[in-house]
C-alpha cells in the first residue's frame, strides 16, 4: 500500500496537469529504507510527447548523486497519462528499474477529474496497490 500525504498527491495531479497535452514525470524521495515519500521533485519530460516520457539523462544522473548525498530513495517514481487510463504501458512496465518504488500514474484525460493509481512493477509483473490519503505522517 502506499500511504500519501494529501499536499503530496496534489503537487503531482497539479504538475501532471500543468504539463498537460504532455505527458509529466517525476519523483518523490525518501529517506533509505522508509518507503516515505516526502520530498517532491518534478522533472522535465525530455521527450515533450503527450504519449511518452523519458527523463533526461543528466537530470536523473543528478538527481540520484543528489539523493544518495541525502540518504534518499525514490519512493515514487510517476508520470502522467493524457489520453488513457492510469494504467502501466508496455513502455511503462520496460522503464520500470526501481523493484521498491510505488509506481503513481495519473490520466489527466478528463478536465474535470482525474485518476491516480500506484503500482508496483517488478520483474515485467504488475501489482496493482491501493493508495491511502492522509493529512501527515
């Protein structure tokens, strides 16, 4: 289960929306071994696609020196659905390199509501898991 402050799992729908036609990507860190998330890091869709996303290289490169100086892992690692549900592609399920990370995808397919998901993938294998909102940790 993955257990999400509600700030945080508005920050993502925002960035998701905000990135709207395209697809929007990003992180949430935490400390080692605590499967917490508590630090929200959007990053760039280097692809700038409505159908695909992809971290830029560099920008990942510095984001994991970054969380290992911090004592931090990715505790979510999401992107956004524009035309579809929030459900993991094959593309998804082949980008999928983190076996502890909560996987959040949001479809920002309708303008009024949205769906945010979480799944653990590992091994190619899709987990569906339920997602608990709460005000604080």
């Amino acid at each position: 289960m993955l257990t999400i402050t509600a700030a945080l799992r508005d920050r993502i729908v925002a960035h998701a929306r905000a990135d709207h036609p395209d697809e929007a990507c990003g992180v949430v860190a935490g400390p080692e071994g605590s499967d917490r998330p508590e630090r929200f890091i959007p990053m760039l869709n280097a692809a700038r696609s409505p159908t695909f996303y992809e971290f830029d290289s560099a920008d990942l490169f510095k984001l994991y020196r970054e969380m290992d100086d911090r004592d931090e892992e990715p505790v979510i690692v999401y992107h956004s659905h524009t035309a579809t549900e929030a459900y993991p592609s094959r593309t998804d399920v082949s980008y999928a390199s983190e076996p502890n990370a909560h996987y959040v995808l949001v479809s920002t397919r309708e303008e009024d509501t949205y769906e945010f998901r979480s799944f653990r993938i590992v091994d190619g294998v899709i987990t569906e898991e339920e997602v608990r909102v709460v005000d604080a940790y």
